[in-house]
C-alpha cells in the first residue's frame, strides 16, 4: 500500500469511496425532498392535480446532481469535501406548489447537514532514504535526527553527523555491522558519494528501483516532466589496496545489456557512474569532508546501438 503498513486503503481508493458516499447522500436526499412535496400535496388535497410539477421538480433535480457529479469527477487536483445545491433555487422552485412544502424541504436540508461524513484525516507522510537524510543533515544543515531507543525522560540531542553517518554505513549491511567493520567500500558511503555528486550539479535526484537502476535525475522534479537520465553506481577498485577487489564487484555483459534495454524502452538515458573507492586510512574517520573528497566520480554515458538506425 502507498500509504504505508497502518493505512488499509490508498489514497485512490478514499477519493472513489467518498464520491460514492457523496452521491448516495445526494439521492436519498432528493428522495427525501420529494416525498416532503407529496405528503404537503397530498395533505391539501393536490396530490393528483399538481404531480406533474413534483415530476419536473425531480428531474431539473436529478439532473442537477448528476452535472455537479460530472464536473466533481472530471476536475484535476480539486474535490470539494461537500456539496449543497443553492437553497435560492431550491426555495423559488418550490415556493411554487406551497408554502408548507418550502419549509418541509428547507427544514429536511438542514437536518441533512449534521448527516455529511467527518473530515477527511491527512495520510500524507515523508519518507526519506538515507542518502537524502544524510545530505539534508550534512549538505544543507536543514534536518536534525533524533535518537527514539532512549531510556531516561530528557529532552533527547539531535544526532552528529558523525554519529549518523556511522549509522547509516553500518545498517548499509545485512544484517548490520559493527563500526569496527567498516571500511571506505560500504554500499552507504558509495551510494552517498554519487548522490552528493549529481546534487552538486542541480539535479534532483530520485530512487530508480522503478526501472532496475539506482538513481534517476529530473531535471526539476517528478512533478514537472520525467527524468531524463537514469544511473547505475558500480565502485571501481583501482588502487593496491583493493587488489582482487574488483572482481567481486564486476558485471557481466548480458546483465548490462538488459539494463540499457529497459531504459531505451522508458526513453531514458543509462549513465554509468563509477565510484573509485579510495584505501582506508585511520585519522580521516572523524573528518567527514575529507573522507568524502578521497572519493572521485567518473560517468559515462550509454546508448543502445540499433544497426537499422545506424547503419552509417
């Protein structure tokens, strides 16, 4: 569910389920409305004379319902929480058969308001990943993260970048490491580099699992236009210390094939960006600008190769 493990419904299934409620509502209401005529009518003695204007009545009704109905369902990004009809309208049309009539219909509309569903609860929530957390904190100094496993009643402190990237880089694993076990090639601290790298740049950068890669770069957002590039992250060992390493972390060819292929499909550019991991050392574990600039970033840019479009 997009809303998360407590919410039993999304957020699409709320908004077809109120324009149902609505629309009930609306029907036993004019039913209502149209059984308070007959009975004043029928009470007078005019039953038979003047049901005709009780049918027209019903029909300009009905038909008011289901054009408001139309216009609820087809507008973008606006759904009023209630709708009334104008009582002005509602008064004259009925001012015409009688006046016990008018005060019946008024009288059963405004009972009708205490009847309206409750307010509509916001579902909405933020969710972050580590990498934006870390660069909210880190890059920009627009987020504090408070520890929640505390045992005493004070006011907790808000995290040290310190602490939290030593957090994030030991839950990085499966299951998670001690910080004595970390070294320079922790998937957080990989993944991080290459995030911090295209934020620098402008672009806004967003989780690709969507289509099998690890980032995906917009150029203002999701909500303006689609992304333009999709990334894929591969660290690349080219110094001594990790000599052996890279084979562990090589890819095959047909694994490459398939990924490039999905992004021709979605009309997406595949960029590969290769992280070069840099040796540990001992003094820079507290220093996180200069853990970080050991790190360098190269990219590259891939594109499917067609014979029938390039045969020249």
């Amino acid at each position: 569910r997009r809303q998360g493990i407590v919410a039993k419904d999304t957020s699409e299934e709320n908004t077809r389920q109120r324009r149902e409620e609505r629309k009930h509502f609306k029907n036993e209401r004019a039913k209502r409305e149209r059984e308070a005529i007959e009975e004043s009518l029928r009470n007078e003695g005019r039953s038979g004379l003047d049901s005709s204007l009780v049918s027209g009545y019903q029909l300009q009704h009905d038909s008011y319902v289901t054009e408001q109905h139309h216009k609820t369902t087809v507008s973008v990004g606006i759904e009023p929480t209630s709708f009334e009809p104008p009582l002005a309208e509602d008064a004259a049309d009925l001012a015409i058969l009688s006046p016990q009539a008018t005060h019946d219909s008024v009288a059963s509309i405004v009972n009708d308001e205490e009847m309206l569903p409750p307010p509509i609860i916001n579902q909405e929530h933020l969710q972050l990943t580590p990498e934006e957390a870390f660069f909210l904190t880190y890059g920009l100094g627009a987020l504090e993260i408070y520890p929640t496993n505390l045992t005493d009643t004070k006011s907790p402190a808000p995290l040290s970048t310190t602490e939290l990237l030593c957090l994030f880089r030991t839950h990085s694993y499966f299951p998670p490491v001690r910080s004595t076990a970390l070294s320079p090639s922790d998937p957080f601290l990989i993944s991080y580099v290459a995030y911090h790298h295209f934020r620098s740049l402008g672009w806004v950068v967003r989780s690709g699992i969507k289509f099998g890669v690890d980032y995906l770069l917009y150029n203002r957002g999701p909500a303006f236009a689609h992304a333009q590039f999709s990334v894929i992250i591969i660290p690349s060992y080219a110094y001594e210390a990790w000599k052996g390493k890279e084979m562990s972390s090589s890819k095959s060819w047909w694994w490459l094939h398939a990924v490039n292929r999905v992004q021709s499909q979605v009309l997406k550019n595949l960029v590969i960006c290769f992280v070069e991991v840099p040796p540990s050392e001992e003094e820079e574990k507290d220093d996180i600008t200069r853990l970080l600039g050991r790190y360098k970033v190269r990219e590259m840019m891939m594109k499917r190769w067609t014979p029938n479009r390039t045969r020249d």
